[in-house]
C-alpha cells in the first residue's frame, strides 16, 4: 500500500514554542522561517507562518514564540490552551534545562490539562562538548515512558540549520496524523478502535465475501485510498511480507484480516502513521476513529413534539444481522455474538446507561429479537445520529432517509385524535417508594425483589406490547427521580418527547397519594403553559398491601379533580399488572383523551372561551350592521329613483 496522505481536513497547524530562557526558542523558528541563522533576535518573536508547501501534506504551520519571564507565566498558559502541538525546548549545552522539563514543564502541561502532542526539542547541540555527550535515546526513553503526551525527540542546531525542519515537520505531522488513537507503545499494538476500524474497511473492501482481500479487490482499495493503483509486483511484494513475517496473513485466495492488520501495525511501526490515517479518511473516520458527523446528517428538521424512528426498511436489515449473528441459531445473541456483531464499531453501543440495563435479557444475558429491536428503538428515539452511525457500522449503506422515518407533530396528532408512531415514551413520576422502579422491572420481566434502594439517575425500559389485532408497539418507561423532577421540567420542552405520563403512589400510604397528586398537579401545569399537554394515568401500586381508610375515595377524587381515568390498580409483587402497559399504550394512542386540567387551566380555558364568544358576537353584530346598512343604501336608492 503506497500513496501520499490526508491530512483531515485541517486547514492550519498551530504550534507553540515553550522552554526555560535561552534555550534557543526564537533562533529555532527564524531558522526555520527564513533557513537563516540570526545574530540577533527579539525577546519574543510574533506569530511565525510557514507555508503550506514547506511539507508534504500542503498545511500551513503558524509558529507562536512564547516569552520565559515569570510575569508571562498566564499568556503562555493562554497560548498553550490553543495550542495544537507544543514544542518543548532545552539547550543541549545546559543539563539544567533538560532537568526542567520533568520537573517542571511537562508537570506544568498536565497542570494546565494541555492535551496535545509535545514535541521535546534540544537546540544548540553546535554547542554540546564532549563532557556533556549523552545518549539521546537512552536519557528521553524513560521520560516518555512517564509522559506519555511525549511524541518524539529531537535535537538540532539553528547556527548550522541541523534538522530544524524537521522540528516542524514532527509536529505538524503529530497533529495531522496522531499516534495515540492508532497505536499504543506499551503494548506495541493496534488499539482497539483502531483494530474495530480497519476491520470494518476491510469487510466493505472485501466485494466477494470470501474474508480475504484478492489481487483486484486490493487495487480497488489502492486506488480509492491513494489514487494510484499497484502494480503486479508489488502486490506479490505485499503479500510476501506479511508471509515473511506472519503465515497466518495470506493465503491461497489473498490478504486476510489478520493480515491486513499487521500491514498498518508494520506501517505505524516505520512511522508510517499518514498511510493509516490517510486509508481510515478515506474511509469517512474522524481524528477519533468515529464517522465525521457529515455522514451522520439526519435529513429532517424535527420539532420537539415530534421523534425519530427506525423505518422497516431498517428494522428488516437488522433483523437480517441477528440472524447472521446468532451463529447457533437458538433464536438469542449471546454477549460474544453481539460483541461480534459490534466489531466493526467503535465499542458497543449499549454497555453503558442508559442502554445497559434497559431491556429484557436471557438468564445468561442474552438478548431476543425482540430486545435486539428494543434497543436500538430507545437509541433511536434518544440518541437517532447514534443509532445511525451505528447502523452504517454494521453494514447499512442506504442513507438517513431509508434508515430513519419522522413522526408527526403531537399537536397535530391530537386534532386527529390519532396517532402513527410505533415507539411510545412514558414518563414514571412518583414519590419515593412508590413502586417505580419495580414497574420497570416488570416490563423487561423481571422478578419482584424485596430489596428497596432509592432512585437517584434516570432508569430505561423498553419491550414490545403486544396489541389487539396482531400489531406491535414498542414501549419505552423512563423513570424520573422524584429529586429530580424539578430541573427536568424546569424548561418549555420538557414534555415535548413525552407521549403519556403515570403517576405511581403507594396505595397503603396515605402522603405517597399526596405527593403524587402533587406531581400531577406540577406535570399538568407544566403542559398547560408550555402547551405540550400530555395523557396522565394515575397508578395505585402495591395493591397488595391494605390500603388506608380514605384511599380509594381520596385517589377517586383526584383523578375527578382532574378530569382523568380512575385510579389503575396494580401490585408487582403479585403480578398482577392490570394490563398496566397495554393501557399506557392506549392512552398514548389517544393523545386528547386522558388529559389532566388544573383549575387554573380550566379558568384561562373558559376565559378564551368567553373571549372567542364574545369576539364572535362582535363580528356577527358588525356583519349585522354592514348589511343593514347596505340594505338601508339600496332602499334609499330605490326610494330616490322612484319618486
């Protein structure tokens, strides 16, 4: 694999000299500006441009001089803050500045969280005698050992122009085309996003599907990557290396994974990086090894109201990938089948909150079809440019538009009375104990526990509901803490993704009522200002306790007060759910029935009703008029005429 390299978009390099004083900052960057050596040169030299065309890949460096006075301690912080790449300097004829560098310096970056590749430079060395020779290797291993951020070491005289472009050049290629994504030194291998990636390049390059890469599908791959296609000879040339080196990479059809892996380890190894990043920008990778976000670009304007789903295009396409991957076709993908599936993505995608715990899984931790679709249902309706990155990371190439489809607008929906999602999103407020978290638990089919802890984070679940008539519908309860329900509702939006809202309260504890009838009360109002109302359900859970005297009377009330459905009964621990999720999906199908109103909001309601009235009756007594008026003209005319 031959060719030249990109350079990822960046359209200029920002490089920041620092070091202890007269260690040669200033002469380094006029010799490198001017190939000149300067007799004399200012304290601090302004900003210094080297053109794009000084090296190969066409990008301007701008060169910042920094001041070693103490009193310019907070503008070199400020510089290295926008810095791309430091250049860290020390006098080869002066130990004590080497000294500095560890402690001082590089302890001073990490200070500042400066993020970027050091470049570690000794100038002067026209000036090193014999009593100060070392080894530069030998001395700067172990100190890159420690910092790693160290990307390379050189020394150089700007009195002899001694590799003085070549400072440059590193650290303008340490920014372009970045070791610590690709490769980690300690273990002197691939990392593993690095690994997932090539992967992925290498499954999409391999056209037969034969998991090796032939003579002609390794020209296309040169030639899409380089511009340039590969001779013959230099195939067999390839293939002969890795031979050489690891048997296991070739064989009778061509280049194999485990070979074409090897190749860009090889390649990184010789300092080869721009070879790797230039086949993975190819390719659509960011300096992350993620897909840039412009081949993420979901094609719909969305509303708040309104949510992203997968199409059936794509859930047939994913449904066709379960099936691939479920290699012992027992009907569930066991944790190694998904790691498998995912491994040409950065990570999976759902090892973490909130995906990790949010669907249904096999004893073993496996996953059904249907909690395969349940999951990228939730990324989606979260996380939809995720989704589809993922999407594309497993093999989709259809685009945004075939993979995701945009839901109606809710406001909409509740002048049709009806609505055409398929993924629904129930909030679950409640006090604390109220059952919650077990309703949780009891969608994804999981036992009853004893064993209380307090809801602190947001908790998922999501599953499948089965309806009437055969159809499907997926159901997504997003647990709100109830510490936590003010700062969720704290902006307009707040309601905008919610479908319908379940209000849970203890049925034994008479405050658990309360405070949820308190919660109804702020959701309500909340809608009502906002204008995103949404349908309410208000649950007595643990029906399986003894209730309060005035339980069933106070709930009854409240939910008169409101203006919604009585009270749904359940206990968990019983499983006794009163088609509990199959309701919610019916309210959230209904988005205009089950609406709660506060009596604030009934007043304003009949405030504009009598508003409209009384404009109505206005606009009737003003037509009344115009055209008794005209009546009047038209029988004064007549009148006029006839006599």
């Amino acid at each position: 694999m031959l060719g030249g390299s990109i350079s990822g978009g960046r359209t200029n390099v920002r490089v920041v000299v620092v070091g202890d004083r007269a260690t040669g900052k200033s002469s380094l960057i006029t010799a490198a500006s001017s190939e000149t050596f300067p007799e004399e040169v200012p304290p601090v030299l302004p900003p210094t441009r080297l053109p794009a065309d000084l090296y190969p890949d066409n990008v301007p460096v701008t060169i910042i001089d920094t001041s070693s006075s103490l009193e310019s301690r907070g503008k070199v912080a400020e510089e290295l803050k926008r810095a791309d790449a430091v250049v860290l300097t020390y006098a080869c004829d002066q130990p004590s500045t080497l000294n500095r560098l560890t402690t001082f310096w590089l302890y001073e970056f990490r200070r500042l969280e400066i993020k970027v590749p050091v470049i570690v430079v000794g100038c002067k060395l026209d000036k090193r005698d014999e009593e100060h020779h070392m080894n530069l290797e030998q001395v700067m291993a172990p100190i890159m050992q420690q910092f790693r951020e160290i990307e390379t070491c050189i020394e150089c005289s700007a009195a002899n122009l001694v590799q003085v472009p070549e400072v440059f050049y590193y650290a303008q290629k340490a920014v372009l085309h970045p070791t610590a994504p690709l490769f980690d030194h300690e273990t002197q291998a691939l990392k593993p996003r690095c690994v997932r990636a090539l992967k992925r390049i290498f499954i999409l390059c391999d056209h037969d599907m034969d998991d090796t890469l032939n003579d002609e599908e390794l020209n296309e791959f040169q030639i899409k990557c380089f511009n340039a296609p590969l001779q013959p000879a230099e195939i067999v040339g390839v293939k002969r290396v890795v031979q050489e080196k690891l048997p296991q990479g070739v064989n009778d059809l061509g280049l194999t994974l485990t070979g074409f892996l090897f190749l860009h380890a090889l390649f990184i190894e010789k300092g080869r990086l721009e070879t790797t990043w230039t086949v993975l920008r190819k390719f659509g990778y960011n300096d992350e090894i993620k897909l840039k976000d412009d081949y993420l670009t979901i094609p719909f304007k969305k509303a708040p109201d309104q949510s992203l789903e997968l199409t059936s295009e794509a859930v047939e396409f994913l449904k066709g990938v379960f099936s691939t991957f479920d290699t012992d076709k027992d009907g569930v993908l066991r944790n190694s089948e998904l790691d498998d599936l995912f491994s040409t993505a950065p990570e999976s995608p759902w090892g973490e909150a909130p995906y990790k715990d949010a669907v249904e899984r096999t004893p073993l931790g496996g996953l059904s079809l249907s909690a395969f679709l349940s999951e990228w249902a939730l990324m989606t309706l979260l996380e939809p440019a995720q989704s589809l990155a993922n999407l594309i990371y497993i093999g989709y190439n259809c685009g945004a538009a075939s993979a995701l489809r945009l839901t109606r607008r809710k406001s909409v929906d509740r002048k049709k009375q009806q609505t055409d999602r398929n993924v629904y999103q129930c909030f679950v407020f409640g006090p604390k104990g109220s059952g919650k978290s077990a309703l949780l638990k009891s969608l994804l089919g999981r036992p009853f526990s004893e064993n209380y802890a307090v809801t602190t984070d947001e908790h998922y679940a999501v599953n499948v509901v089965d309806r009437l008539g055969g159809t499907k519908k997926t159901l997504v309860l997003r647990e709100i803490p109830e510490d936590e329900v003010k700062m969720i509702l704290s902006t307009k939006e707040s309601l905008a993704s919610c479908d319908v809202a379940v209000f849970a309260y203890d049925s034994s504890d008479e405050y658990s009522l309360k405070r949820a009838s308190e919660l109804l009360m702020t959701v309500a109002r909340r809608g009502e200002v906002s204008g995103f109302m949404v349908p309410c359900l208000f649950v007595a859970a643990k029906d399986d306790l003894d209730s309060y005297p005035m339980a069933i009377k106070d709930s009854a009330k409240i939910c008169q007060n409101f203006g919604i459905d009585a009270p749904i009964h359940i206990s968990v621990k019983e499983r006794d759910l009163n088609s509990m999720f199959n309701r919610i999906v019916t309210a959230a199908e209904h988005p205009h029935l089950s609406v709660p109103e506060t009596e604030v909001g009934r007043s304003q309601k009949r405030y504009r009703h009598l508003v409209n009235r009384s404009l109505m009756f206005t606009s009737v007594v003003a037509a009344v008029a115009v055209v008794g008026l005209a009546a009047y003209r038209t029988y004064a005319a007549r009148k006029n005429t006839s006599s």
